[in-house]
C-alpha cells in the first residue's frame, strides 16, 4: 500500500505518490491560464471510465495530468467542482486520501 494513501496511487502501484507535483507550496508557478481546458474533462471522463474496470496505464496518465495542472497552478477537483460537477464525485474518489 502506498502510504500516501490515494486510491488512483494505490491503482498504480508505486512506492511514491503519483499525483504528487513535485512543487514546494509557495512555488510561483509559470503564467499558464488559470481554468482547465474542456478537453482536459473529456479525456478525465475517458480515463474514469477505464480506471474503473482496473486499467492501471489510464490510472497513471491521469495522474500525470494531476501532476500538470498542478504545476500549472490549477488544482483539476476543484476546477471539475465549479465547472463540472457532474465529474467532480467521480474524480474524487480516486484522488481523496482513505482515512
């Protein structure tokens, strides 16, 4: 088990998070826009839907988005909760922590 304790990162399998940015807080990130792009959520929901039949390779290219929008300074949950709340509990429950 990873201890980081994502569920997409236990999907995965590393020793390491997968959605971790590798960016201190408090880093300025570059000048890129500040809203995610629709065809971002259109390949989530493309990947959701074969992350939940155990497809670990759409696990990890979701987390490399995770990872970019991050370092792009948008987090992707929050983005999908104000401009697709549909998506939002879907791509929750692969990137809350279990308790």
């Amino acid at each position: 088990m990873v201890s980081c304790k994502h569920p997409l990162c236990e999907l995965i399998g590393d020793d390491t998070c997968s959605i971790a940015s590798g960016r201190s807080r408090g880093c300025t990130p570059g000048l890129a826009a500040k809203t995610t792009e629709p065809a971002v959520f259109d390949e989530v929901r493309a990947l959701l839907a074969a992350i939940a039949t155990g497809d670990r390779s759409a696990a990890a290219r979701l987390a490399a988005i995770v990872r970019r929008e991050a370092r792009d300074d948008r987090n992707l949950l929050a983005q999908a909760r104000d401009d697709e709340p549909e998506l939002a509990p879907r791509l929750a429950e692969w990137l809350l922590r279990h308790a």
